[in-house]
C-alpha cells in the first residue's frame, strides 16, 4: 500500500443544503445510538456530523455499501455526494472553516463539529486516521476563525453594519444599550453577541419584551423609564423602535457628563434631529461597500489556507501512519525483549531483577533504534512514503525471522 491507498479509505457520504430542502434533511436526520451502532460493525472509524443544513456520514474503509444503506432507509439516497480521499478530507476541512454553510462564514458550524468528534470518541468510533482527519479539519476551522473574521461579517444588513461600527469605533467590551426590542433591535443584540459583546443591556417599554431578547444572550434588560440612567451608563446607545415622537430630545442630555455615541435606526427618527453627531442609516450605508470587499478578500484567503493545508495534510497523515507503524514496532521489541528476559530468568542466567533487567531493555531499543525512528519520519515528512514502508516491513521481517529461530 502507498499513502493514496491510506488516504482512499477516508469516505464521507454528504447530504447538505446544496441538493435537500430543509424538510428532506429534517426527515433524514438520524439516530445517533442506531446509525453508530449500524455502522461501526462495518467499519473501522465512523464520524457522524448532523446540523441544521447537513446530515453526513465520515468513515474509514473499502466500500459505501453500510453507510448508503443508512440514506436508503430515509429513501434520500438520491440526494447524497461521494466523496473519497483527499476529496472527503477538503469538504469536512471546509465545513470545520464555515466555508460549506448556508449563510458561508458563519461561526456555529465549528462547534458542531468539534461536538460530534468528541460525541464518536466517547463512542469508540474514532482513534485512528479518521480521527486524526478529523482533529486536523477542527485546527483549519479555528485558524481560517482566528485569521478570518471577516468571513462572518454579513453583507446587506442594517444590523450587521450596525455591530460592525460598534466593534469598530468601541470595541466588544463597550457597554451598549440597545433600545427596541422588536425585529431590528432583536437582530442588534444577536450580532453583537456573535462578536463577543457582554456587556449589553435591552430597553423597551414592553419589559417582558426587552427581558426575552436579553435571556437569549445573556444580556441585562431595563424599563424606557430608566434610559436616561441607561445613557449616563453606556458607550453606545442604539435606537430601533418604531416610536411616532422621538424618544431622546436635546434636553435629556443635559444631565448627562459625557455623551455616548449614539445611533439612531428608527424610523421614524427616534432621536431628536437637534441632537449633533447622531448616526444615521444612510451614514451607516457608508461602510457597507467596504465590508464586502473586505469579506469577499477574506473568503478567497480563507479557500486558499484550506488548500494549503490540505497540501499538507497528505505528508502529516504519511508521517502520522509512520509512527503507528514504529509505536507497534516498538511494542512488539519490547515483547521480544521481556521474553527474552523471562527466558534467561527461567534458565539462571540472570538474577530474577526482572523489573531491572526489563528496564534496562527497553532503554537499549530504545536508544540503538531512536537514528532509525528520526530517519523513517524524515522519509515520510519528505514524502519518500514508500521508502519508509518497504524499510519497516523488511525489519519486521527480519526481526520476526530472528525471534522464531531463537
């Protein structure tokens, strides 16, 4: 076997938004207990993955049949994408970055994933070069995160850019009051929660109102009444009702020392227009050509990190099929040398130290082996695989040799 036949053996079966309405997805969802049970007699790893916009089967082996067979109960077989190799490895690689989503760069996908890959450990049902597949497409989505924000940025809405401007000119640890509590308002507090404000505090005249958006992030909610102690208290206040009269007039500012930053989104104008330094939708429009020139530049880097990484990949999993292959070589030293050990205790040529002696032999595989060991990884990290196979199976030959003739 070369690295490709390694490789080839990582499949996935993909039932996504691409092809299936929400409905079909909905009713091909699976049992997790039953589709694990089913195919981990099958195969040696499995990783299910199941969101709102897919419903996936990872596995390692020779054939799709016991997987497929899982979509042809649901009668949804018809729908689903096979992939193999390098293939399946790109697509979870781009489902971990958010890069294969409905809404592409949203942020929840990653910890689906990390989720379902800590549900098939504690299952049994990964620890081998599946797993491995998997560990490495949870790295990628944090970095493609970490490097790339912008990919979450949203493209046409007032919200979006609302958030954006907050995290820009304040940052996430502002305190922010967002006033109004109905469709815009709700969305507000939803995007600045995704950028990782806390410090957040919902008014509304309708208090049960005001206190249901705040409990869906965690957030501080409080009465219209207060809003002049809510101004004295924040760095940015943000109005998104749709009030006839303006709810802040030149005068309620009086009694304020410094003036938050203050935006208005209400239509009509919630605040007073005597009011100076007040922003608007329309200034707010300003940013939106360069929020998607940023996200779309962000994207294309985004494709391009997981490529590379993919690239990689093919060495690390050649590197990584290496080191099982001399963890068990090892192992199986070591079990030659413990019997030898045992032999020459049972013969009296040794003192029963066993524990010394055992020591004693491990610590010399160890250190007459460790050139050969750096120089089999060398070979597979240079992606000279084969080299690094043929060498490993001539020794375990010769060795298996030796043992049986002693």
């Amino acid at each position: 076997m070369d690295i490709d036949d390694y490789l080839g053996k990582i499949k996935a079966l993909a039932l996504t938004h691409r092809k299936a309405t929400t409905i079909t997805l909905s009713e091909t969802y699976l049992n997790s207990d039953e589709a694990y049970g089913r195919l981990m007699r099958n195969y040696e790893e499995v990783f299910i993955l199941q969101t709102c916009n897919r419903v996936e089967v990872y596995f390692y082996g020779d054939d799709y049949n016991a997987a497929e067979e899982v979509y042809r109960a649901k009668g949804t077989v018809k729908y689903v994408d096979r992939l193999s190799g390098i293939d399946a490895v790109r697509h979870i690689f781009r489902v971990a970055a958010g890069l294969e989503s409905a809404a592409i760069g949203e942020s929840e996908v990653l910890g689906q994933v990390e989720e379902a890959f800590n549900d098939a450990r504690r299952r049994g049902a990964l620890g081998g070069l599946l797993g491995y597949t998997i560990e490495r497409a949870i790295r990628v989505g944090k970095e493609v995160r970490s490097k790339y924000p912008e990919i979450s940025i949203g493209l046409a809405s007032i919200s979006s850019l609302a958030a954006e401007y907050i995290h820009r000119v304040k940052g996430r640890d502002a305190a922010v009051a967002i006033v109004g509590a109905g469709s815009m308002g709700s969305d507000i507090a939803r995007r600045l929660a995704e950028k990782g404000f806390r410090n957040v505090t919902i008014v509304n005249r309708t208090i049960d109102k005001a206190k249901l958006v705040a409990a869906r992030y965690g957030f501080r909610y409080a009465p219209l009444d207060s809003l002049i102690n809510i101004i004295k208290n924040s760095d940015v206040v943000v109005f998104a009702t749709s009030a006839i009269e303006p709810l802040l007039k030149r005068r309620d500012l009086e009694v304020v020392n410094a003036v938050p930053v203050i935006i208005d989104l209400g239509v009509p104008r919630n605040v007073d227009p005597e009011i100076p330094g007040v922003v608007s939708i329309d200034e707010l429009k300003t940013l939106e050509s360069e929020v998607i020139e940023r996200k779309v530049r962000a994207l294309r880097e985004a494709n391009e990190i997981v490529e590379i990484r993919l690239t990689e990949f093919k060495k690390l999993l050649a590197k990584r099929i290496i080191e099982n292959m001399i963890s068990e070589l090892m192992s199986w030293s070591f079990s030659v040398g413990e019997s030898e050990v045992r032999r020459a205790i049972n013969a009296r040529l040794i003192k029963d130290d066993s524990d010394g002696a055992l020591l004693a032999v491990k610590s010399t595989v160890k250190r007459v082996t460790l050139p050969l060991v750096m120089y089999l990884k060398e070979l597979a990290e240079e992606g000279r695989f084969n080299e690094a196979l043929t060498i490993i199976s001539e020794l375990k030959a010769r060795l298996n040799g030796s043992s049986k003739r002693t």
